[in-house]
C-alpha cells in the first residue's frame, strides 16, 4: 500500500520534507501547496505532484492524501 500525501508550505524545511517524502517508496508525494505559485511548481515537477496556491484547495481537489504542514506549529492548524 502506498500512502498518499501533500505538503503545504514550500520554504527550506517544506522543500526538503518533499524530497525526502517522495525518496520513501511507501509515500507518493501527489500534491504541493504554496502562496508563491513558482515555488510550487518547482517543487512538484521532479516528484510528479500537481502544485496548488491554495492549501484548502489542494485539499477538496482529487488529489488530496494526508497532510504536512511545514511551518511554525505554533502557525500549524489541524489539516484534514
């Protein structure tokens, strides 16, 4: 079984979160979030994710698995 997930928020930590995610071969990384619309991209393209502005959206869209937020947990709100 593979677990799907999306990390939202693509600073250092988010973008190295993804990398090391998609190097686990029990994680499919299929969805990114991030307000910087090029970082999204950049980030999703060499994992196969489909990059997204808004996190909320990524999440109702068809392509949402479990979540990571990759910020501040004092910043963090419960995602899905």
């Amino acid at each position: 079984m593979v677990l799907k997930a999306g990390v939202v928020g693509l600073g250092i930590l988010g973008s190295q979160y993804t990398t090391f995610l998609d190097e686990q071969p029990e994680v499919h990384v299929d969805s990114v979030a991030d307000i910087r619309s090029k970082v999204a991209r950049e980030v999703a393209a060499p994992v196969g994710a489909k990059p997204y502005e808004d996190y909320e959206q990524m999440f109702r869209g068809p392509d949402a698995g479990s979540g990571g937020c990759r910020r501040p947990q004092t910043r963090c709100t419960a995602i899905r």
